[in-house]
C-alpha cells in the first residue's frame, strides 16, 4: 500500500510540474487529457533529472532527495490546480455521432478488456524480480542501488549497461530510497498507462474516440507490453515520450506551430534520455516535421529541444568513458576498459537475434539449442523485413533470448492483421499516413540492426494508431470486418489474460506472506540463497566478484562482474597466476568470488548438462567446479584457468554452507608459502 501511496505522490508532483513547463512554454494541447498526460511525462522526466543531479552532487540519501522534492512542489503549486481541473474534465463524456448497439457493446468491451488487463499488470507490480527480469536484477535495479550505497552516481568499472541513457533508472534510484522494488515497478506501470490513455481518451486531434480505445487495445493487449509494464524495465517508458512527442509533432500547426515542435522536441529528448535506440524516431520526426512543410523555425526548435534535453546522460558517459554512446561504435569513439575485440564480441551478441541467411519456418524456435548465426546477404535481408512481422508472430522465440522461451515476449498479431486494412479502404488521413511511413521506415532499421522484440514496444503505439484507422474505414466499408476485429481483438486479450493473470494471482500470494517472497525468490533465481548468504555472513565492506553471472542486486555488498567480456577493468593478461589474481582482487577489497555453474560457459554438451543436473540434484559442485576450470585446460576466458589455479594453489577456497543451487561462493586469502603446484 505504502508503494501505491508512493506512486500516487510522484504522479502528482510530476503532473503539476509538468503542468507549469507546458503553461511556460505556451504549448499547452487543447484537450484536458492530453494536457494532462503530457504534463504527467513531462513531470516523470524531470524527477529523473533531479534525481540524477542529486546523484552526481554527491548527495544521493533520503533526505535531500526529499528537501528537493518539496522545493519542485513548491515551484510546482500553480500547475496542481490546473492538472487537477483537467483531470476531472478528461473523462467527460464528449459528443461523438450516434453509435448502434453493437458498436456500443464493442466499445463497452472493449474499455472493459482494458480495464481488466490494467488491472492485472497494476498487480503484477507486487512481484519481486524474478528469473525473466535478468537486466532488472543486473543493472536497471542493481546500478542504482550501488549508487545509493555509495551516496552517489559514479563509474561502474565492469557494469557497462550503467553508462547507457538512465533516466527512467534514475526514477528507480527514487523508487529504492523512498521504498523499494515495488514502487519501482509501479512507476514503469505508470508510463504503460501514460501509453493507454494517450490512445484511448477521446478528443485527440489525431484520433477519435472510437478509434482511440483500437489503438489502446492493440498496444496493451500484446503479451510483452502487459509483462514489461510490471518490471523494472525501460521499453515502455520509451514507449510512451515516443507516442506523446509524435502526437505533439503531428499537432504541430497554425500560429503556435514552433511552440508545439518544441514540446515534441523536449519530450523526445526524455526518450532519448531513456534509451539510445529513441535516435531512430527521433531523426524520423524531423522528417515529418520537415516533410509537413511546418516552417523552418519549427524543425530547429525540434532538433535542438531533443538534443539539449536528451544530452545529460550522454554528456555523462562521454565524461566517464570517453564514449558519449559507450560501448558501442568503439571504432568511431573508443571506449574506457574496451577494447576492438569486446566490441565485435558485443555487436555479434545482438546481431545473432531474429532472422539470418536461412530461411525461417514455424518450428524453427522448438529446438532445445539455437542454430548458429548464419550472416544474411543483402537479398536476405531485403526478404528479412518483408517476412518479419509474420516472422515475430510465427516464431517469436527467435527474436529473444532463446533459452528463456515464454509467452511473455509475444507482441500478438494485431499488428500485423489490421494495419494493411488502411491502404485497402479508401484514402488515409494524413496522420496515418505519416505514421504508416514512421513506422515502416523504423521497421527497416530495425530490421537491419538488432532484432530484438523488445526494441519494437515503443514502435508499437504508432503501429496501433495506423491499425486503428485501418479497421475504422474497413468497418465503413464492410460491415463484417467489424465483427471479425473483434474476434480478433478478443482472441488476443485472452492470450494477454493467460500469460498476465497468473502473475497477478502470484503476486497477490507473495505481496501477503514475507515467506512466500523468500520461496519464491529462492525458485525464481538461482544465486539468491548464495547472495543472502553473503549478505549475512560477510564483513561489512568485503566486495564479491561475480562469474557467469550478472545479477547482483540481492547483494548488499560492493560487487563486479568477473567475466572479462565485460570489460578490461580487471587486468587478467598481468597475472601470471591464480594468486596472483586473488592478490589484486584482496587489495581492492573484494575478498569472495560467486560461480554460477548454471551458465558456466564451460558448458558444451549434453553429458556436461547431464552431469550439472546430477551435481545440482546431489549438492556436490566442487568436483565439476574443479574439473572445468583446471588450470590444465587453458581454454576459453583467461580468468577461468587462473580461477582453477587459485583453487589449487589455496588462493580461492570454496566457502562451506553458502554454495546453492549451481551457485559456488569461494573465499579468497593469500596463500601459505609453497603452496600449490
């Protein structure tokens, strides 16, 4: 309750701040529910500034954070009022031409599969980060909670991710002081209603009010938007600037046409601010900008509202790193604890996801192992984009990470069924047809670049708004295709039910029964036993390296990531040994090591799988700990054999009781002289 409390706070706060930006800047929309959302995005950006600013001041605790929120209420008083106003004028009923009974029957079903799945996804949000929220527990949580252990933002030597765009972590740096993970994921839920409502309340100039609630449904009914709405994610927050500034652009018109590209260009720059890949619509709103004939002044306004608000955060890492967009374009900006290796490394990991050379056929994602990566031509790639959209619906494993298969990562099939309906049925209004070419133009990138389902969730508003018009003129023209929408629409919400409602009816278990968090942690992520233990039983201080494992989170302890295609940090071409390595890593203060047997890169076929299973099963890990980083096989990562050595040479010793579940904690000590072989 204290979360929710939380988030109603923030989301007022954020309201009428962003309620006095917009009155200030005299770009305020003409509609009360558009006022009021882009006010409260507005608002959410820039409690991710103020926290970010407290950050790097140095001043990251309870109680500055909290002096800096009453002094933005306070310039924020005028803005309360007017959000206020605009919230109970924005659920007015509005006059709209005469609608059948059916149509009202499908409108009423249609608010009330929106109402119900919003509900589920707001519940959801009780449920601590588990097993599929691998970047939660590695760094969109885990990175601010280092920095509130610290009292400040600083560099994360091994933790790379922590120099992207961090702005919606810079709300979940918030969310932990002020209460915890819960309030973080509220928070990411706020942004996936911020999505609905932008969509479906009536009176956009873009959309109607029929039209709105079939572009609602097409983005919230997709599995991954309902699962990551409950996370500590980033895609729908990105989703929804994205949505709000191409909105604001399209509206963009008559005497105050600079004033509104310069709203769109102020909330394009937080989705920047959110995530890198926010360049591609970014630089595709200034075509529609530019292709609108709006005048010259306006498209600069755009452009230069974008780049100063998105620029903190790449300011930033280009201060720490070198690399305003570390680590990526090594070869163009180099990059601090990077070198050409890691970056080939790097981009080959995300260029290995979705469509290559062979062709793709539904069953390609029910192998038990990926096929290799096979580098596509440039005819494949050509048939790549145009077989996609059926490919994310025909086998949509392979556009995640194929050995975590789950419901969850499905964008549905709405999106692929209804938008062709538009060049179909008459002529497209203009927005639609901006938003078609925004959308196809993303695609392609897309397309050619990472294919990752992830990466088209703030792609899919716009989809949704070009899928909704489509079926509108199709319904005008045909009848019948109304209904059979419907039964489309329908078959989707309840494939979004089946994968969200038992998240719902777990969270409500575990929100109820400290217990049932504590098992549920414990089935849900394999190292959480052996981090609670070291939480519990090491000195204050003593940091923890982390192999074949990024999940730090749960750790209360200073930690980083050994493995070394994270980063060079750790200087494993100097050490000649096992001890020699222990010594480097005691004089800095990391006194333990974590081995996660359960994705040893070691692995490499199915009797080593058999043999974990068997050493899982019996809880005797040390023998296969010891087998597969001998320092006899010199294989693979260096720190491996040098791991294996320390073991033999008495440099790392396993640590009795805190091991579990495929997760090995070692000690490092010095060793006694002659030691070792």
């Amino acid at each position: 309750m204290t979360a929710l409390i939380g988030l109603l706070v923030l989301l007022m706060l954020a309201c009428g701040a962003g309620r006095v930006v917009i009155d200030a800047l005299g770009a305020a929309p003409a509609r009360p529910g558009r006022r009021l959302v882009v006010s409260a995005a507005l608002g959410l950006g820039m409690l991710s500034y103020l926290v970010l600013a407290i950050g790097l001041l140095g001043m990251l605790r309870p109680a500055p954070v909290l002096v800096a929120l009453g002094a933005l209420a306070v310039a924020s008083a005028s803005g309360f009022g007017a959000s206020w106003r605009d919230l109970r004028a924005a659920f007015r009923r509005e006059d709209a031409p005469a609608a059948d009974r059916r149509e009202r029957a499908l409108r009423m079903a249609a608010i009330t599969a929106l109402a119900g799945l919003s509900a589920a996804a707001l519940i959801a949000c009780w449920l601590p980060p588990g097993a599929h929220e691998w970047d939660s527990l590695s760094y969109h949580l885990a990175a601010p909670k280092l920095y509130i252990a610290a009292g400040r933002i600083h560099f994360l030597p091994t933790m790379h991710q922590s120099n992207f765009p961090f702005a919606t972590q810079m709300l979940y740096t918030l969310a932990l002081l002020l209460d915890g993970t819960m309030l973080a994921n509220l928070l990411h839920f706020a942004f996936y209603g911020l999505c609905v409502l932008g969509l479906a309340l009536p009176g956009l100039s873009v959309l109607g009010p029929r039209r709105g609630l079939v572009a609602a449904l097409v983005f919230a009914s997709a599995p991954i938007v309902l699962w990551e709405s409950g996370i500590a994610y980033i895609d729908v927050a990105e989703a929804a600037f994205v949505l709000l500034a191409a909105l604001s652009a399209l509206e963009a018109a008559g005497e105050r046409v600079v004033r509104q590209a310069a709203l769109a260009g102020i909330l394009m720059g937080f989705a920047l601010a959110v995530k890198t890949l926010a360049l591609v619509p970014a630089a595709l709103l200034a075509l529609v900008l530019a292709g609108r004939r709006v005048r010259a002044s306006a498209v600069a306004a755009y452009l230069l509202c974008a780049a100063v608000v998105g620029s903190p955060f790449y300011l930033k890492t280009l201060a720490y790193t070198g690399n305003p967009v570390y680590p990526f374009y090594y070869g163009l900006f180099g990059g601090r604890n990077w070198n050409a290796e890691l970056a080939e490394a790097y981009e080959g990991e995300h260029r290995a996801f979705g469509l290559d050379a062979r062709l793709a056929v539904p069953g390609d994602d029910l192998g038990a192992v990926k096929k290799p990566y096979e580098r596509p031509s440039a005819t494949d790639r050509l048939r790549n984009l145009l077989l996609a959209p059926f490919a994310l619906v025909s086998v949509p494993r392979l556009f995640h990470n194929y050995n975590d298969a789950s419901p969850l990562t499905h964008l549905g099939f709405l999106f692929v069924a209804l938008p062709p309906l538009l060049p179909l049925f008459g002529r497209a209004s203009p927005a639609a047809r901006w938003l078609a070419l925004v959308a196809l133009l993303w695609l392609t990138f897309w397309s050619l670049t990472m294919q990752y389902t992830r990466y088209l969730i703030p792609w899919l508003p716009l989809v949704a708004i070009v899928a909704a018009e489509g079926l509108a003129r199709a319904a005008a023209a045909r009848r019948w295709l109304l209904g059979a929408a419907a039964a489309a629409a329908a078959l989707q919400v309840g494939i979004a039910a089946i994968v969200i409602v038992p998240r719902s009816a777990e969270a409500l278990t575990v929100a109820l029964s400290p217990p049932a968090r504590t098992a549920y942690l414990t089935r849900q992520v394999n190292v959480y036993e052996a981090e609670e233990w070291i939480d519990a039983h090491a000195p204050e201080g003593a940091g923890v390296v982390l192999y074949e494992e990024t999940r730090g989170f749960f750790l209360d302890r200073p930690y980083l990531w050994g493995n070394s295609l994270h980063s060079l940090y750790i200087p494993y071409g100097r050490f000649a040994s096992g001890a020699d390595m222990a010594a480097w890593f005691l004089a800095r203060g990391y006194h333990y090591a974590l081995v996660n047997l359960q994705f040893a890169g070691v692995i490499a076929s199915d009797e080593d799988r058999v043999r974990l299973r068997n050493a899982l099963a019996t809880g005797d890990l040390l023998p296969l700990l010891l087998e597969w980083y001998s320092p006899d096989r010199r294989t693979g990562e260096r720190w491996r054999w040098l791991l294996g050595d320390a073991l033999r040479s008495g440099a790392a010793t396993p640590v009795p009781g805190a091991s579990s579940r495929g997760a090995v904690v070692l000690e490092f000590r010095t060793p006694a002289a002659g030691a070792g072989s």
